[in-house]
C-alpha cells in the first residue's frame, strides 16, 4: 500500500493510489499549515485576532494546496511523460477547483489517480 511512495513514474493499484493519497494529502496539508503559519506571521504581524488569523489562512491555504496539487501533478506527469494525455490535463484541472473549494481531501483524489496511468501513453482518452 505504501510502497515507492517517492517514485512518481510507475503505474499504481488500487491499494496503491490509496496509500499515495492518505500519504500526500497528510504530508501535505501538515507542510502547507507550517508554511501558512510562518507566512502570517512573517508578513502580518498586526494579526493578533482570531478572526484575522482564520481569513488569512484560508486565503494562503487554498493558495499552498493548489501549488502543491498542481506541482505534484505537473511531476507525475513529467515522470509518465504523458504530456500528450487529454486525460492527465483535465484531470490536473479539475484537481485545481477541487483543491480551491475543498482543500486537499478531496483535491488530491484527481491527483492520486494521475498515478494509475501508463507511462509514455499518450493514448489516454
């Protein structure tokens, strides 16, 4: 399930995709917090009340979560070099909406799936 967690070229199962996900999807909602955390502080000081703090980190939230989605599946298809994949784009898209609304529980499902495809097939339809 958790297995070649780091190697984004090969061709995952179910299990698999689903051991990406939980892993990505924690790994990377706890990096986006720190990053959003230390962002706040460094760049709005004169935050001092909750209601400040909780704008400001869902504004850069949803900023790091559509980073890290796309970048992640800007590298999974570089590593599959599926560039060509009408499929692999959409589902980069799609992934972008979903990150903005929904974070990265359910943004990173589009992404996790991205690691199902064949590498080098531009087939996808």
């Amino acid at each position: 399930m958790f297995k070649n967690l780091f190697n984004l070229s090969i061709k995952r199962t179910g299990l698999e995709i689903l051991g990406f996900y939980l892993f990505y999807s924690i790994a990377g909602s706890i990096a986006a917090g720190f990053i959003c955390g230390i962002l706040i502080f460094l760049l709005h000081p004169q935050a001092l009340v909750t209601n400040d703090i909780q704008r400001l980190a869902s504004l850069y939230g949803a900023i790091a979560a559509i980073l890290y989605g796309v970048g992640l599946s800007l590298a999974i298809i570089a590593s599959k070099k599926i560039f060509n994949s009408f499929k692999a784009v959409m589902l980069t898209i799609i992934a972008v909406v979903l990150l903005f609304f929904f974070g990265a529980l359910v943004g990173m499902i589009p992404v996790a799936y991205l690691t199902s495809f064949d590498k080098n097939d531009c087939n996808e339809e």
